[in-house]
C-alpha cells in the first residue's frame, strides 16, 4: 500500500511540481495550499507523512506544527521552506527533518524515504 503523504505549500506552481515528483516517486500525495486546509484533512484522514512550507498566508507552518502535534504525535513532519534561517528557531525543532528548498527535489525525497521508506 502506498504511504499517504499531506503537503502544504502555498505557492500552487510549487505544489503542483512537488505532488507530481512525490506521486511518480510512488507515493499518495495530498496537497493543500494553507495550514487551515491542512488541519481539516488531517482531522479527516490519517498521513504517514506531513510536508509543510513555513512561510504561508494565515497561519504558518510553525503554528500548523504545533496544532498536528497536539492532534498527532505519531505523524513525522518535514519542514520544506526556502529560508535557512528558522532553522535557529526552536519551534522548528519539533519538526523531524528540516529541507531547503532547491531545484532538485533528491534531499527532500531522500529525507522522506528516511523518515517513511
């Protein structure tokens, strides 16, 4: 059975390409745009996985890890951001892994099949 996949990226190019890269790497992806839509299917389905974005409109992804947590302890979370610098940030140490963004999607994937094969 495929592993069941949530991420949550804002920017709809990027989520697109990450779904598509995910699905073809073998996986069941689920993509939402915001930590809102994101909290909703996570009360509604269960994830093996959770990517997520942290800078995103409304709540960001600091906020959504701290709500998953709460709801669901046991589900790994990889933190996905373009910037380097909330790695300093604590809250962010509750994540399990924690990738920069690049052109290439091989640390991301890597980090996933670490996490969940």
């Amino acid at each position: 059975m495929k592993k069941k996949i949530l991420l949550v990226e804002d920017e709809k190019n990027l989520c697109l390409l990450y779904k598509e890269e995910l699905k073809e790497a073998g996986y069941s992806v689920t993509a939402v745009l915001d930590a809102e839509s994101a909290l909703d299917k996570i009360k509604g389905q269960t994830f093996d996985l959770i990517i997520t974005d942290i800078r995103m409109p409304g709540k960001n992804g600091i906020d959504l890890i701290t709500q998953v947590m709460a709801l669901r302890k046991d589900v790994p979370i990889i933190i996905n951001t373009a910037y380097q610098s909330y790695k300093d940030d604590f809250m962010t140490w509750a994540a399990d892994a924690y990738v920069v963004k690049s052109s290439s999607m091989s640390e991301l994937k890597a980090k996933i099949k670490e996490l969940i094969g």
